[in-house]
C-alpha cells in the first residue's frame, strides 16, 4: 500500500485559510477605523457648518435688534414731537384768549379799583389788588360774575389798610374761573 502524508497539505491549507482570515481581519478593520474617521469627518464638518449658521444667525439677531432699538428711539422722539406740536397748536389756539382774557379784565374793573397782581394757574386766575372801599370790590365781583368769559369769582381775603390819613383802601385777593363764551355763531 502506497502511503500518503496529506497532513502537510492540510496544514498548508490551514496557514492559507489563517493567513486569508487575518488578512481580511485587517482588512476590515482599517476599513471599520477609515469609516469612523470618515463619519468622524462627515459630523465635524456638519457641526462646523451648524455653528457658522447659527454665529451668522446671532449676528442677524443683533443686527435686528439694533433696528428695533432705533425704530423704538424714532417712535419715541416722534411722540415727543407730535407732543410739541400739540403744545404748540393749543398754544396758537389759545393765543387771543390771553388779549381776550385782559380785555375783559380791563372792562370788569371799576373806578377806584386797581390791581396789583394777576396770577393764572390753568383755568383759575389769582387776582389780587386794591380797592377804595369794599363796595368798590363788590363791584368789581359782580362785574367779573356778569362777564361771558370769567365765572364764579371767589373773595378770599379783604383787609382794611391805612397808609395815611386821607389814603384808606381794602387790599383784597381773590379767584376766579376763566371759561369760554358761548359762540355767536351758534345763535
């Protein structure tokens, strides 16, 4: 009988099949590290292009922001100057009532009657002044009381003061309401 040894073979054949499995074990595992390095590539660039967008996003923000900041300041001095410009058309508005306003004081007070200060606070008129005698100042309050353009006069204080013998005069204060006159053309 012929003798045959094929465990060389075998074992040839064995180192081959060795030799291919770690081959292919090596293979795959750089293939494994080049794809984690790779996908590791891939989501660094992904989160790099994430942050760029949201930096150019905060810069838009604050840019925005800086907008509505002057927009809000243009609101504001846009109020203050539909303000003035308030102001000053009440005060055109109300510029001949002043005249008006004197006028009437000048043709409510009577002989003997003098004023030494006229104060106005809003509506209400602060008069104070001298008289001749107290029915000079009566005189005078009716006068105010009878006018379209002055209402509910007020005496608050009446003294009786002799500078001399022959100069006796009452210094009174009082208030009164300034209003505006029916219009005419209502009539």
């Amino acid at each position: 009988m012929a003798r045959i040894n094929l465990l060389p073979w075998r074992e040839e054949l064995r180192e081959t099949r060795r030799k291919r499995f770690l081959l292919a074990l090596v293979g795959v595992l750089a293939g494994s590290v080049g794809a984690v390095l790779i996908a590791d590539q891939v989501i660094k660039s992904a989160i790099d292009r994430q942050i760029a967008r949201n930096d150019y996003i905060g810069k838009q923000i604050a840019v925005v922001d800086e907008r509505i900041k002057q927009i809000s300041d243009l609101k504001a001095r846009r109020q203050q100057l539909v303000e003035r410009m308030r102001i000053i058309q009440d005060l055109q508005g109300n510029r001949p009532i002043s005249g008006r306003i004197f006028d009437q004081l000048a043709r409510t007070l009577p002989d003997g009657v003098y004023f030494t200060e006229v104060k106005m606070d809003g509506k209400t008129l602060s008069i104070a002044g001298a008289a001749d005698s107290n029915n000079r100042v009566s005189d005078l309050m009716r006068n105010l009381d009878a006018s379209d353009w002055f209402d509910a006069p007020n005496l608050t204080e009446v003294k009786a003061t002799s500078a001399g013998q022959l100069d006796q005069a009452n210094v009174f204060q009082l208030t009164v309401r300034q209003t505006q006159p029916a219009l005419e053309s209502a009539k």
